[in-house]
C-alpha cells in the first residue's frame, strides 16, 4: 500500500477535523486531549491488548485492525508503557493517524458471515519506502492531534523554553514523553536540545495565543 501523498498542513486539517468535532460534541478542549475519548466515541474504535511480536531493538507498540475496527496495544511492552508515561497516549495518536490517513472507507469494519472467525491483521505494517512514509505521516498527526497549536502556543507564552523544567512542566500537562514534547515544540519554532542537551535556538521568540476555532463534526465521517 502507497503513502498518500499530503503535505504537513494537509496532515494538520486532519487532526483539527477530530479536535473540532471533540467541541463540538461539548468536550472541553484542554490538555491533556482526550485521545481514549476519541478512539472510543467519534471513531467508534476498541482498545484492545493482545500480544504482538516485537524485538527489543524494533519494538512494536501497537497495531491497527481496521476491518474488526480494533486498535491493538501490544501486552509485550507493558513495562516500557510502563516506565514512559505518554508512549501509550502517543501509540493510541499514532494509530488513529493511520486510520484517518491511511485507511479508506472499503477496508472498514466489514461484517462476518454468521459462524466465520477472521484473525487479526494490521494494516500498516511493511517495509520499503512507502512504509516508513506511512509511519512519519502517522507520528506527525500524532503529535498534532496531542499537542495541537491552538492548545500549546498559549501555554508556551511566559515560560523559559530553554530550559528543560518548563519543558517537563508542559509534558507533564499534555500527557506526552518528554522527548515528543522537544520535537513538537522544535517543529513549532522554539529550538531544540542537541546530544549534549546544549540548547539551539529556534525562529520563534514569543509565543502568541490563538483563537480556538470550533467547526461541525460533519467531515469526520469522510475522514479517511
């Protein structure tokens, strides 16, 4: 399966789509996003666990089973879950990323015949090219949707983004790991940390708030 072509504000409409439609069904639109809210009742997606062959050099955290309309959190990785608060908000996103992306309207939730029993597949995985596409795609409206603009820029206004405390402070309310806490705010223009955790600064001095915009949930059925 291709990766769609789509540019970055194209992946960012995407997520609006679910962060809009989550006020307009009345959900306040606070940190942290509520993502299980999302999976569970605009996507009308389950949460599962099963176990998922993984490697400790290549962990597999999760899958995506689109026609049981299942996400899968894999049960080998519940220690590293565990010891990073944020991985399994982050893995719910990333899923949702390529159900919303990667995942057309035909390959959904199709019914069993009475008596038949289907095995789970994921529909993302692979290797070449496309695949890592795939997965970049997935991990930036992750992010999006977990650290949208309108959420974070306010919060970012008075804090020393320099320095790490106000960066955990900010992780900490989001619900995210520290390390995609750095990345979105690097993304958004505030400077990351280099190998030696020297800071470099980045194009954005100040952050200014921006209005939440509140649009029907109409699209989201088309999403895909």
């Amino acid at each position: 399966m291709a990766a769609p072509v789509m540019t970055a504000r194209q992946i960012e409409r995407r997520a609006d789509v679910l962060l809009d439609a989550c006020v307009a069904r009345g959900r306040p639109l606070v940190p942290p996003v509520p993502i299980e809210w999302i999976v569970e009742h605009l996507l009308d997606l389950a949460i599962v666990w099963d176990a998922l062959p993984t490697r400790p050099d290549a962990p597999l955290l999760g899958g995506l089973d689109p026609l049981r309309g299942e996400i899968i959190l894999n049960e080998m990785e519940e220690r590293r879950f565990t010891a990073f608060p944020g991985l399994e908000a982050f893995t719910l996103a990333h899923e949702v990323g390529h159900w919303t992306l990667h995942v057309p309207p035909t390959r959904r939730r199709q019914p069993l015949l009475p008596g038949w029993e289907r095995q789970r597949r994921h529909a993302c995985g692979g290797n070449g090219a496309a695949a890592v596409q795939r997965e970049q795609q997935a991990d930036r409206f992750a992010a999006l949707l977990l650290m949208p603009a309108r959420l974070l820029l306010p919060r970012c206004a008075g804090l020393d983004l320099t320095r790490f405390p106000a960066r955990y402070l900010l992780r900490d309310e989001f619900g995210v790991s520290i390390t995609a806490m750095n990345l979105r705010l690097k993304d958004l223009g505030f400077g990351t940390f280099n190998e030696r955790d020297q800071y470099i600064p980045g194009r954005r001095t100040r952050a200014q708030p921006i209005k939440a915009r509140v649009a029907p949930p109409a699209p989201l059925l088309a999403a895909g």
